[in-house]
C-alpha cells in the first residue's frame, strides 16, 4: 500500500488517496476487467485488513477502483463517511445507465465520488456528473490555458463540483491552483525543499533550540522554567498541551514547573522538536510538513519497536521529525544541525543515511516515496514483514493526526 496526503485551501491534510504499490513499469489496463478485477480487490482487502474505518470521518479517504467494483461484495459493508470513490472510467466504453442509478444509490448512503475531468467532459460520460462530487486533474503540465479550460468545461455541464488538482510539483503551481479555486491539492510540492537559502529562524525557533540543548545537557526543572516564564507565549502552549486530551490527566495543570514534571525530560525534548515545525515566522505548508514528519517518526520508531530499547527507539523518531526540518526553516540540513546538539546516530542516520537507525528512517521515507525495490531490501534488512508495513503505517496516520493539532 502506498499513501499520499491531500491538502485543503487551508494548507492542512485534508485526506489521503490510497493505492496499491506498483513497479515503475506495470500499468493496469481498464480494458482487462479481470487484471482491474483482481487489482481492486487486493487494495480493498489490504484497506480493510489495516481498519480504514479509524480514519474515516477524521480524514477523507480517496480509493481508486474500477466502476464494475461498486457492485463488489465488500463495498455494501463498506463505511461511507469520509469514502471518495475514485472511478478510473474507461474513456474508450460508454456509461450505461445501470452505472449512473449504482452511483445514485451509493450517494444516497453517503458515499461520494471522484472522476477525472477528461473521462467527465466526453459526451458519453456526461450522465455520470451529477453523481460525481470531485473532479480530478493532472496540473504537472502546468498549462494554464488547458487547466482552466477543462475547469470552465466541466463548470458548464455541472456546477458546483470541486476540484482536485494532482501531481502538483512545487509551490508555485500550487499558488496557481489556489487561484483557480481547486479545493483539494496533491503532490511533491508539500515536502519539496525550495528556498533553503531563505532561512527562517526567529526569535522563538531560536528559543526553543536553547531549550532542546539545555534538556540534552541535563538542566534541571528550575532552570528549564525560568527560561519558559522568558517566553509567555511558550508557556501557553506547554500549558495548553499537557491540559490535551491526548495526556490524560485527570486533573489540570496550572503551573510551568509542575507541567515540566508531568512531562519528564524525553517528552519535553519531543514536544520541543514538534514546537520547530510551527514555533517560527508562520509559513506556508508548516502544518502539513509537520504531519508528514509525524508520520515519518512514528513509522521509523515502530518498525525498530522490536529490535532496539526504549532510548534508541525514542532517538529514531526525533531523527524521523529532524529529517524534515530543514523544509520548514528553510535552510540547508547541516546547518540546521549545526545549532542543536544532537546524539551521532541521528545526525549520521539523517546526513549521510549511515549507522544504527539508518535503515528505519530510510524505510520510512521509502514508503513516502513509493519506493518499492528499497522497501522490500530494507525490510529484509530489519528483519519485518513488508506486509507488516501496511499496518504500522496506518497507525502512524491515525496517531499523528490530533498530536499535529495539539501542538
């Protein structure tokens, strides 16, 4: 299973289309019903197999199937909230009307549809458009006067449809696509590293990485609070996260030093880390890095959950969130690292992919990357199941979700 995020017009994840992992050179044919056939099932069995049903109604859940799988067994016990059927149309067959009345009924019960603008915009497919919700399209060609002409040709025949742009390569075309009123974005351009000679530091990034360093050389409580009673707007945030929902407490904290203590100094060296993606100068794609991060950490720690200790496991998810960081402060990886003091197997792990935590953090990034021949050849290397991959990484998703809204 493969997974990319999809951000709304408020540059937060929006959902996640879900797709099987392929080799580079294999295309399913929607002319060879039973490959499509065969191909389709795989993927709802392997979404069900990981609990789909935990995201949905949190996040949207794209899943592209053929039209004929609507009539699959496992759609009728499938949940609807937050499910985008996306139907791969065969441009070159018709639309009959047993599609169009099978696509009414699953409306009815709540699901929603998406279908690629060049299938919908041809005379024989026009009878699916009032049943389709989401209008997909290719901006990687960035060809203005093409997008908002397919735009324009769909808005004629069907008002009101929302519009999703995919392989949407940098922030530029994603400002362009923004313009042009797309509700949904995919693509590269979330964890693109452009403009690292800009860097964006700040007064409060600058504060809490004397923070981070201080925990790492064994500051104590007292000397940890003074400095947050410096930062009144850190403060805050420390109160507001220990008070989350997310730690349990069942009564509330009212005080720096007492929320230091129920903290403990790993959790605190983690929040701090999570506190960079957002603690600077407000920038576009903050959120969204962050999450992706989060992801990244959560699986890299998971998969060495039954290899290493406590400490090292701790160690590779901060190298998980530090391997983005340089996304969001804008500047070259090195010099990131330059400013913290950090244990070597994370600095070797993220700089030159070298050391103990090496291959989870590579793993990690394997599967954001679709990268199959090293999934598997890291897979084999740390002794897990690629088909434990799958469920670890769903996890991942749902545990990252309220912890990038809490921070």
């Amino acid at each position: 299973m493969r997974r990319e995020a999809m951000l709304g017009r408020d540059q937060r994840v929006a959902g996640y289309t879900f797709m099987l992992r392929r080799a580079s050179d294999e295309h399913v044919d929607p002319g060879l019903t039973d490959v499509q056939r065969l191909y389709d099932e795989t993927l709802l069995g392997n979404l069900q197999r990981m609990d789909i049903a935990r995201l949905l109604g949190q996040r949207l859940a794209f899943v592209p199937i053929a039209p004929s799988t609507l009539n699959h067994p496992l759609i009728e016990q499938w949940p609807a909230a937050g499910t985008v059927w996306q139907l791969n149309i065969d441009t070159r067959a018709p639309a009959d009307d047993a599609l169009a009345a099978r696509l009414g009924e699953l409306r009815a019960r709540g699901f929603s549809f998406a279908a690629q603008a060049n299938a919908v915009i041809r005379p024989e497919h026009h009878g699916l458009l009032p049943h389709v919700d989401y209008v997909v399209m290719d901006v990687s060609s960035e060809d203005i006067p093409t997008i908002t002409a397919q735009i324009a040709a769909v808005s004629k025949l069907a008002a009101g449809k929302r519009f999703v742009a995919t392989d949407v390569q940098t922030l530029e075309t994603f400002h362009m696509c923004h313009k042009l009123q797309f509700a949904l974005f995919m693509g590269p351009f979330i964890t693109r590293r452009e403009n690292l000679g800009n860097p964006v530091m700040g007064p409060s990034r600058a504060k809490v990485l004397d923070l981070m360093n201080r925990v790492r050389t064994g500051a104590e409580q007292p000397e940890l609070a003074a400095q947050f009673r410096h930062d009144p707007a850190l403060s805050v945030r420390l109160l507001r996260y220990v008070n989350s929902p997310g730690m349990g407490l069942m009564n509330k904290v009212g005080g720096i030093e007492q929320a230091l203590m129920v903290m403990g100094q790993d959790k605190l060296y983690r929040w701090l880390t999570l506190i960079l993606f957002t603690g600077g100068q407000t920038q576009e794609l903050d959120q969204a890095v962050l999450e992706n991060a989060l992801v990244r950490g959560r699986v890299a720690e998971q998969l060495a959950g039954r290899a290493l200790f406590a400490k090292a496991r701790d160690e590779i998810f901060v190298a998980g969130l530090f391997s983005l960081l340089d996304v969001v402060m804008r500047m070259p990886m090195e010099q990131v690292l330059k400013q913290i003091s950090l244990p070597a197997e994370i600095t070797e792990a993220i700089v030159s992919q070298r050391g103990p935590y090496a291959p989870y953090l590579a793993l990690a990034i394997a599967c954001e990357q679709d990268d199959q021949n090293s999934i598997e050849a890291l897979a084999k290397q740390i002794g897990r199941d690629v088909a434990d991959i799958n469920g670890v990484h769903m996890d991942a998703l749902l545990w990252a979700q309220p912890l990038s809204s809490d921070v």
